[in-house]
C-alpha cells in the first residue's frame, strides 16, 4: 500500500494514476504487488468509488496493473520496466525518423549534419527563449492561437465573437505539439494541447514544464473529453476495439502527427506490439476531429479515433478509449492582456459550461479550472 495524497486544482483520478506510476517507477510498487481495492481506497481518500474506478481503468490501458476477478488490481510485470520502455519509445521514434529521411533520398551525411544544426537551436532557444514582454508588445501575437482541434473551441470562438474579442482572432489547427512550439517561437500568444505524458501518466503538465525551461506560464483547463473509435451507424464492419483495425477490409483514417490524438493512438498501438503499416489508411492525414467523422460518415474510411461528441454529430457509433484533458496555455504575463483575457474568462462562465455539456462527451466538472506553473 502506497501513501496517496489528494491536492486540489488537479482532477483526483489523475493524481491517483499519476501517483501509482510513480511509485512503480521508483520501485515502491513492485509486479505483482495488490492495490487497495476500489472501495477502500475510496473510503481512505474520501471520495467517490467511480473517482479511484476511473484512475484504475486508466492504469490498466497504460499496461502498469492488471485486474483480476478474485485476485484484485495488481501491478503488472511490465510496470516495473518503464524505463526499459522509454528508451525503446526514444529508439524506435529516431529509427522511424531516420528511415523515412533515408526513403525520401536524402544520404546518411545529410540526416547527420540536419539534426545536429536542428539539436543546437533547440538547445539556443531554451537557453535565450523570445522575451515574454516582446510577445506581449506584438498585440498581433496575442490573437493567434494555434493547437489540436476541439469541438468546445469552436463553441468558445463563437461564444467569443458575441462580446469583446470580434472575429479578428486568428486560428489555426496543427495539432497539440505544433501549438506549443508556435507559442514557445513567440508566433501566437495562446495554444491549445491534450498531450498524455506517459511517463507520469498526466496531462500536458509535465510536458509545459520540458518544453518552457525557465517560463511562467498560465495553464486553464477547457474540458475533460472522451476519444476513441468513431464508426458507421450500426457498427457494420464490427469493430471492437484498436486490434480491429488491423483486420483486412477495415480502412482507417488517421490525424496528422504532432496531434494529441495521433499520439493517443500510437501510445495504444506500442501496447498492443501493432505496427503503424498493420493498419490500412494509418498514413491517410486530416487535421480535425470533425474531418475523421466527416469521412466515416461518408464512408470513405471504416473507422477513425476521435471525440464522441463529434461521432454524435455525424451520427456514428463510438467505442470509447480514453479520457483526456484539454488545455489552454498562454505565458503567465499575458494572461491579463485583451484579447487573451476575454477568451480565457469566457471558459468559466456557466453559459459556455452548458453549451459544452450539451455537444456530449465532455466533464465539465474542471472547465475554468486555472493554474500558474
């Protein structure tokens, strides 16, 4: 039995899986070891059984326990080599990189001298990032937001566009990853990311805190929303779950990478020992969770991850996965600054709250929710 300790401003099934993995990455928790049953660890917590049900489900599809009807929740055997697991993740990721370069010509020489121009200017930026007080003397920055795609944004635009920050609020969609390299570069003052750290098995926290070395940031939550697998009407094609995918006859239609959804899947697959060619249609991009249910719809793919609440707007079976945060991220000095700061109070108020409620899928419990690291 571990210690857990609850702290507010993080959702609490969150911070019971955050810590399990901790704890079975420095060896406080070895395989085989028994959690706390659901109940008992509720009661020990005080709160809701469905709250440590939830953080355990979470655990077992990060592959770190395993449940068993009369055996319990028990750390699994590959839980206690995660860091084993990381530096193959790295490997595998740098040989990906590598063999795709090689496929499109360019010699072993070349790839070399590219990354070592393109490792010392990352390493420049983190060490002289843009002055946080020259993005915000570029009033053009502070209307542009980039990041991954969501449903509750584009109610969050509208709602927006109704009172202060009229339509001269520029967005682009390039997904989780390129959103936060956008406002590390200083080019638009707000971005938008659901990325899973699955070393800690939390969201987007820990990925801020790499990325902006040294940088206040300002961190609101804009939902808590479920993806997972968006098919036709009546599930023809019979898809289950991730292996289904790899059936023959089943198309997949896939998100362009650097988005949170595309590293969702990947995560998943890795788990599953399935390669990325075992699916058809894996390398068939769009960049929006509505143009996944938009081509299943037409049934020009089979199946494509994405949000429920945009398989309810298509009218399309879901098969749940995950549950995941979105957040918004400006610098911390910005935060007070128009129009970043109508949009991000906008979060909070109960109209945006129910219109957010209504599209589905979505816990609004923690929308609004803001936190300065």
């Amino acid at each position: 039995m571990i210690d857990i300790q609850l702290k507010p401003g993080e959702p609490e099934y969150m911070q019971i899986v955050q810590q399990i993995r901790w704890a079975v990455a420095n060896g406080n928790l070895k395989t085989g070891d028994r959690l706390d049953p659901v109940r008992t660890l509720a009661a020990r917590l005080g709160i809701n059984a469905s709250t440590v049900a939830r953080a355990y489900r979470l655990l077992e599809m990060q592959g770190v326990v395993e449940t068993y009807k009369r055996r319990g929740t028990l750390v699994a055997a590959s839980g206690a080599g995660m860091a084993d697991l990381r530096q193959v993740r790295l490997r595998q990721t740098l040989e990906r990189t590598l063999v795709e370069t090689l496929a499109m010509g360019f010699s072993l020489d070349e790839i070399e001298a590219a990354f070592g121009l393109q490792l010392a200017a990352w390493h420049e930026r983190r060490a002289q990032p843009v002055a946080a007080e020259q993005r915000i003397a570029d009033g053009d920055r502070l209307h542009g937001f980039a990041g991954s795609h969501d449903l509750a944004l584009e109610a969050l635009w509208t709602q927006a566009r109704r009172s202060h920050a009229a339509d001269t609020f520029s967005v682009r969609y390039v997904g989780s990853l390129d959103g936060l390299l956008q406002l590390l570069r200083g080019d638009v003052g707000l971005a938008g990311t659901h990325m899973l750290d699955e070393e800690t098995g939390e969201y987007n926290i820990p990925i801020l805190r790499r990325l902006f070395l040294g940088q206040r940031l300002c961190v609101v939550t804009l939902a808590e929303r479920e993806q997972g697998l968006m098919v036709a009407a009546g599930n023809p094609k019979q898809v289950l779950a991730l292996q289904d995918l790899a059936r023959r006859g089943v198309r997949f239609i896939n998100r362009q990478p650097g988005s949170g959804t595309r590293s969702l899947l990947d995560y998943h697959l890795r788990r599953l020992g399935l390669a990325p060619s075992a699916l058809q249609g894996y390398d068939r991009e769009v960049q929006t969770h509505t143009a996944v249910a938009d081509a299943v719809a037409r049934a020009e793919a089979d199946a494509g991850l994405g949000l429920r609440a945009a398989a309810q707007a298509f009218g399309l079976h879901f098969i749940p996965l995950a549950i995941e945060r979105y957040d918004l991220v400006t610098l911390a000095e910005a935060r007070q600054r128009p129009p970043l700061s109508w949009l991000l109070d906008a979060v909070s108020t109960p109209s945006f709250k129910s219109v957010v409620a209504a599209l589905g899928g979505y816990d609004i419990a923690h929308t609004g929710d803001e936190v300065n690291i």
